[in-house]
C-alpha cells in the first residue's frame, strides 16, 4: 500500500463530504434516496471512504480514538450493506457528518496543519474529469486555508 500524506485523508473526508450533498440534494427523505440506486450506492460508498480515511487519520494521532464511531459505521455499511436502517443513514448525513467536518475543521485549525499541498494535489487529480463540480469545491476550500497560512 502506498504511504499519502495524512493531509490527503483530510482532503479526501472533504471531498467525500460534499459529493454526498449533491448526491442526496435532490431528495427529502430516506426512502426517495433508496429508491435511487445510483444516488444510494454513490452516498454509501463515500462514506466507506469517509470511514477509511478516519480510520487512518486515529491511527495517526490526528483524530483521537472517540471517532473510532465512524470507522465502525464504514464496516457496519460495508459488510451488512443490505441490513441498514436508512432512516439511520439519513441521520448521519444531516447531522452527524456536519458536525464531523466542523471538528475536522477545528482539528487542522488547532494543529495548524497546512492542507493546501494536498488540495492541490487533488484539484489536479480532480481535473482529470470533465465538468467536475470537486474542483470548484476544492478551489474554495484552497481560498479559505491560503488565508490561514
């Protein structure tokens, strides 16, 4: 497995982030989100990649162990896929998820942690997509920690 910078996890959650809200945008409930499967999978796998990426960030001593939560939600969803309560996951992305980013947020600001190498490591992996709304996204979020550092 190939050695990233913690930073790039950090950004990943981000970006991990902010798809899920454009995925579930266009639904006011659980059930219409279940009902497409596209959106449905699409949501679940971000955040798989959400756990994955907390996984290793308490591994690294940058989160601390109270949101091992997170991982064990990421292989409850990967390995009893079928058995989710999506009223469940809708809770999750409305509310825990944000508050998950703001300390996320809160944790760089405290450790002073300089993510915009890793930003701009991903816009440059993000454009290899056509028409890309991450980039957009990731150009703001650059804006916003060029100010800090």
């Amino acid at each position: 497995m190939l050695k990233r910078e913690i930073s790039l996890y950090i950004v990943d959650i981000f970006i991990a982030s902010e798809k899920i809200k454009r995925y579930i945008s266009e639904f006011s409930n659980s059930e219409e989100l279940l009902c497409s499967e596209v959106h449905w999978d699409a949501t679940m796998r971000e955040l798989q990649i959400i756990g994955d990426a907390t996984s290793i960030l308490i591994n690294n001593n940058f989160l601390t162990d109270k949101y091992r939560i997170i991982v064990d939600f990421r292989n409850l969803i990967t390995h009893v896929y079928f058995g989710i309560d999506t009223k469940m996951i809708w809770d999750i992305i409305h509310n825990e998820l944000p508050e998950f980013i703001i300390e996320i947020k809160n944790t760089i600001d405290s450790k002073k942690i300089n993510i915009i190498s890793a930003i701009e490591f991903s816009i440059k992996e993000q454009q290899k997509l056509t028409n890309n709304p991450n980039i957009e996204f990731l150009s703001n979020l650059k804006k916003k920690y060029e100010l800090q550092f």
